[in-house]
C-alpha cells in the first residue's frame, strides 16, 4: 500500500530498487531513523513481491504497541493513508493533531558506531556494509554525512538527504559540490523546502553537475550580481552560462 510520503530513500523502495537483504531489514524495522519512514517503508513492503520480505513486513506491523501507533497517528506527518491503514487495524490517532514525538517505533537493535578517526577517514567508511553506511548516512554526525552523500551506492546518498539530522547548511553545502552525482543533485533542485533557501538555488545554478534544464529553471530568481558572475563562468554548461548572459543584457528587473 502507498503510504503518502515522499522522500530520496522511500522513493526507491517504492519503485523497487533496493536489494532483498535491506528490504528484508526495514521489514524487520531496522533502518528508518524516525516512524514516518519505518511505517512508510512497513506500508510498502507489506506488499514486497517476495513473500518472505512481505510476511516479515506484516509481522512487524502486527507487533507495533497499540499506544504508541495510536500516539504517532496523531502527529501532523502521519498520512491520511496511514490513519487509514490502521483503522483497519483497529487503531485510531490518540487525540488530535500534534507535533514532534516521532522516535522510530521499533527501535534498532544495533547501531554501526564510528570513533574519531573514522569520521575523518572516508576509506574506513567506504569499507563498511552497505546497510551500516545507510544507518549512518540516517543517523551518523555531519562528518559522516558529508562523506556519504558522495557514496557510490545511489541508496546511501539518499539516506543521507532523508536524515532528520540534516540541516539547511549541509543542503547548502551538497548544492556546491561539484563531486556529487547528477542523481543527488536532481533531487536538491526538485526539492521546495530546500529550494526556498536562496544560497542553495545560487550554488545549485554554479554547479556544473546540476542538470542544465533544472539549473536554467533557476535563472530567473538570481540578483543581478550572481547573473553577471554566472554569464562569464566557463565552469557551468554553455546553455546556462548563454541564458544568464541574456538575463544581464535586460538589464535589472
């Protein structure tokens, strides 16, 4: 069933990309940071093609606390789709629409841990399984997620865009990064929340791994001083550079 929510790392479960080991680990609860994501991903993979992950899934779901599904049901994120869900369960919101409180609500049994050094060192990283770097892509320090948002795995890049550590800052910060694949950039540029930050849009239309079609959309809400740098900048693609050029020769707006 589709839960109703959006994001990087649902989005590939919901199309069905990710391999049987980790769909068989969120079955069990094991990788979504907050329960928004690990019912959104319960959801899915209730309906998994592979009925082991599929059964998994249900019994996950069959073993959630009554109280405290109730308690998420009745926080703002929480979907139509899934208060819908669990009606048929037999489980209504408890009380009206509130904020925040949304710890996972099957809580990991282990977590991959870091020391100093690793953090610093993105070999050691690169080195862990793949299901330990996507926990600390969702649940890892700033560090960590600077160093795996330019993972080679597509996965672990968008647990790290689905972190609910990440801050604007880093956002802006990934928007610079001409290191990053086009596949993580594409979702910073299609993403409102964070295109509303003006910093971000600037860096998203300077960086030459934007796709051109999305950077060129960007055009339109720079200041004149950032058109002009734009216009002259061998760095970005000919298309975007020639459009900023025609902007400045407008004139102001």
């Amino acid at each position: 069933m589709d839960p109703g929510v959006r994001s990087p790392f649902i989005d590939f479960f919901r199309r069905g990309e990710v391999a049987s080991d980790v769909r068989l680990l969120a079955a069990q609860g094991a990788l979504a940071p907050r329960a928004l994501e690990q019912v959104a991903l319960l959801m899915i993979l209730a309906d998994d093609a592979d009925p082991t992950i599929a059964k998994t899934a249900t019994l996950t779901i069959d073993a959630l606390p009554g109280p405290s599904v109730a308690r998420f049901l009745a926080l703002r994120d929480a979907t139509p789709q899934m208060r819908d869900f669990f009606a048929a369960r037999g489980i209504e919101p408890d009380g009206g629409p509130v904020d925040g409180g949304d710890d996972p609500l099957v809580q990991p049994a282990d977590e991959p841990t870091a020391d100093a050094g690793e953090e610093a060192n993105p070999r050691v990283l690169s080195m862990l399984p793949v299901i330990d770097r996507m926990k600390l892509a969702m649940r890892g320090s700033r560090e960590q997620r600077s160093q795996l948002i330019r993972d080679s795995n597509r996965l672990v890049a968008a647990a790290v865009l689905s972190s609910p550590k990440l801050n604007e800052s880093e956002i802006e910060s990934f928007a610079r990064m001409a290191n990053l694949s086009e596949d993580v950039l594409r979702v910073v540029a299609t993403n409102r929340a964070w295109t509303k930050n003006y910093n971000v849009v600037a860096a998203l239309t300077r960086n030459p791994k934007t796709p051109t079609a999305l950077a060129m959309g960007f055009l339109q809400r720079l200041n004149e001083r950032d058109l002009k740098t734009l216009s002259t900048d061998r760095n970005v693609s000919e298309p975007v550079r020639l459009a900023a050029r025609k902007y400045v020769a407008k004139g102001p707006r």
